[in-house]
C-alpha cells in the first residue's frame, strides 16, 4: 500500500489510496516522541464545502486494534484520532469503496502514515 510523509499530511492533506470494501486496513502513525498529534481522514466535500446526499461515505465502516491512539471521533465522512508520543496504529474497514482521491489524509504535528 502507500506510505505518506508529514509535508504531504500537513494542511490540505494528501488524497487517499483506494480501499476496499471489507477489506482491513492498519494504519500506522509514527510521531515525534514527546506531545500528541492528530489524524484525519475526510471525505472529499461538494463545490460550497459541505457533505449532501451525493457524497461518499468514505470513514463509515469498523475500526479496531487501537494501540496508542485515542480520542476516535467518526461520522460516514470524517474520523480523527490523537495519536500518542512516539505513534501508534489502528485497523480501519471501510463498509463502502473508497476512491483513490476521494478523501484526504491529514495530520499535525510532524505524524507520517503508512496504509498496510
């Protein structure tokens, strides 16, 4: 799968890979030692910023195997977590395909992602 340093998370984020339906996901964040960072996956919004009835649902599915991350917050467009000194990892399956840019990835705090 793909791998993503922390200039391509920081700011507008970088766009996604495509997932699979039912497939399981691990994402793993790796942060500076001290302070917490944050994740972000969201979906891509319509031309006036917003999510309607024709956008993807691109963060609902399960997540699982939550080590050194905290905090998840979701809804069927976004999840973020806080991701622990040092880093920590996830399993996300997404119950819909997502797109290959059909949402983004961000993060703060100098965190970089690799999707296994």
């Amino acid at each position: 799968m793909a791998s993503y340093n922390s200039n391509q998370l920081y700011g507008a984020g970088a766009p996604i890979e495509a997932l699979t339906s039912g497939s399981t996901y691990t994402f793993t964040l790796t942060s500076p030692i001290s302070g917490s960072t944050y994740f972000t996956l969201e979906t891509v919004r319509n031309p006036i910023g917003y999510y309607d009835s024709t956008s993807a649902t691109t963060a609902r599915g399960t997540f699982g195997s939550l080590t050194n991350v905290t905090g998840l917050v979701s809804s069927s467009y976004i999840f973020s977590v806080v991701v622990q000194p040092g880093g920590g990892s996830f399993t996300f399956t997404p119950a819909a395909n997502v797109a290959a840019s059909g949402s983004f990835l961000r993060g703060t705090g100098g965190i970089s992602l690799t999707i296994s």
